[in-house]
C-alpha cells in the first residue's frame, strides 16, 4: 500500500481559509505523487494568526476634539439575529446605523464609527473594543427584538446592569450574549481584588452617564416613536460591559409584531429614529456628556 507522509511545523491555529487552502494542497500532492513510495515535505505560505481586528474609519470633521460616537449594527454575517420572513435584524440594524451616521456627518460637529459596514460578523467583546480602542464617548448597540406575543411593540433602551430588571431584560441579555458563547469566546475575569474594585467604580460612573443618555432617547423619542410601556430598563449585555464608555442597547422594536416590522423597514421611519437619535446625542454631548 502506497503511503504518503507530511512533516510541518505549525505554531498557530489554522484560519478556515489557510486550512482549506492546506487541505487543498494535501489533495493536489496526493494525486500528483508517482507510484513508488517515498517521503514528502509539503511547504506552505500561510497567513499570521489573527490578532486585533482593524478598526474603522471615522467619519465627520477632522478635528480630534469632536466628540465620537461609535454605532454597533447588531449581529451580521451568519449570525442574522431575529427575522420575520424576508427581513433579518442584521439587515435592519445596518440600515439604522447608516441612517444615524448619515444624520449626525449632515449636522456636523459629531465624528462616527461604524462596527460594520458590512454584512459581516464580530464577536461580542469586539464590538465595544472598538468603541474603546478608538477613546469613543458614546458607544450604542442597535438590535431589533422578537417575541412569542404578536402583539408585543415598541422600542426599548437598555443599560447595563448585573442582573436584568426584569425578568425579559435578563432573557434577552442572555440570548445576545450567547454569540460569544457560539464561538468559544471567554470572558476573563478579574483576578486582583483591587482592580476589580476599581473597575466597578469607573463602572457604576459609566452606567450613571448611560442612563443619563438613555432618558435623553426617551425623552426625545416620544411622540415621535413607540417605545414600550417600561422603555427604560438594564440587563447584564456583553457588549455593554465597559468600564469608560457610556453605552446604551437600544432594541428598535419588534420584527415579531407588523406594525413594527413595517415601520423598521421603512426608509421613512429610519429618518425619524436618525432625528430623534441624533438630537438626544448632541444634547447628551452640550451637557457634557452626563445628566
């Protein structure tokens, strides 16, 4: 029997590409091998083991002192989120992010990061590392909800918390959070007593000025938007988790409900959002960014 034998080094982990890429060549080398049998060193050119992912451009003015706002459309890739027939909240919450973005560059004053431009995924913790590897100061996540209840409407803004205020903010904190958990992703933890203590300090500062941001939204959004009946509520989000970036989850509403999945796929009612989104930034920003 004729054997075919392989010596590599490989000091990292293979990406999906250059595995394809070897496995590929395995085959190749197999079928141009000649019939006696002897011994192969098969060489590649693989690609550096992944590191931090690029960060985004930043749009708006070019002066540094300009207050950034770091806009993070939910889920993408193959990772759609909620849908309703032809509609993704993937799709839904690029659009929104867009239309925000585009809103705040025309107003001027404001520079913006988007997480994706694209339909592309990124792991939780990335999302907010983006925000605060670029020294944002605001960071918001948008999502667009599902529920059981076809009768379930209206948008919701949710700030961190370590345990949901109710019982559905912990719910769905937790279907969110389990993306990472999809892809093996770990969250360390604090190991000095210390650090943590200081962490939940410059933490529960944070959480005061997101909550402070998130009144704005509500207060600016009504009558202008449908919000739920609780709109203000915390959950423990992974993405919210940063320790100097105010950071709100805004669920836009819900693909479940028509009314809802109508309003989020129409260009007009992303024109609304983007004004009343835009407004509650720039007042956040003129009050110093707190309350």
């Amino acid at each position: 029997m004729r054997t075919l034998r392989f010596h590599a080094l490989v000091s990292f982990v293979l990406a999906p590409a250059a595995l394809a890429a070897f496995c590929g060549a395995l085959v190749a080398a197999d079928r141009a091998r000649p019939q006696a049998a002897r011994h192969y060193v098969l060489k590649l050119r693989l690609p550096p083991s992944a590191g931090e992912i690029g960060l985004p451009r930043i749009a708006g003015p070019l002066d540094a002192s300009a207050p950034l706002v770091v806009i993070d459309a939910g889920h993408g890739g193959h990772d759609p989120g909620a849908g309703q027939g032809d509609v993704a909240e993937k799709d839904i919450t690029l659009e929104l992010a867009r239309a925000l973005r585009d809103r705040l560059i025309g107003q001027g004053g404001v520079r913006v990061a988007l997480t994706r431009e694209t339909d592309r995924y990124l792991l939780l913790a990335e999302r907010a590392g983006i925000a605060r590897r670029l020294n944002a100061d605001l960071f918001i996540s948008l999502h667009a909800d599902s529920a059981a209840n076809p009768d379930a409407t209206g948008a919701t803004v949710y700030t961190l918390s370590d345990k949901g205020s109710s019982d559905e903010a912990q719910r769905l904190a937790v279907a969110e959070n389990r993306a990472d958990a999809v892809n093996g992703m770990v969250f360390a933890g604090q190991s000095d007593a210390v650090s943590a203590i200081l962490v939940d300090l410059a933490q529960r500062e944070t959480v005061a000025r997101s909550q402070a941001f998130a009144g704005l939204m509500l207060r600016e959004g009504r009558g202008n938007l449908r919000f739920r009946e609780r709109a203000m509520q915390s959950a423990a989000f992974v993405v919210l988790k940063s320790a100097d970036v105010p950071s709100v989850l805004l669920e836009a509403g819900y693909l479940s409900n028509t009314d809802d999945a109508a309003g989020l796929a129409s260009a007009e009612w992303r024109s609304q959002f983007a004004d009343v989104t835009a407004r509650a930034i720039r007042i956040f920003f003129a009050r110093g960014g707190s309350a």
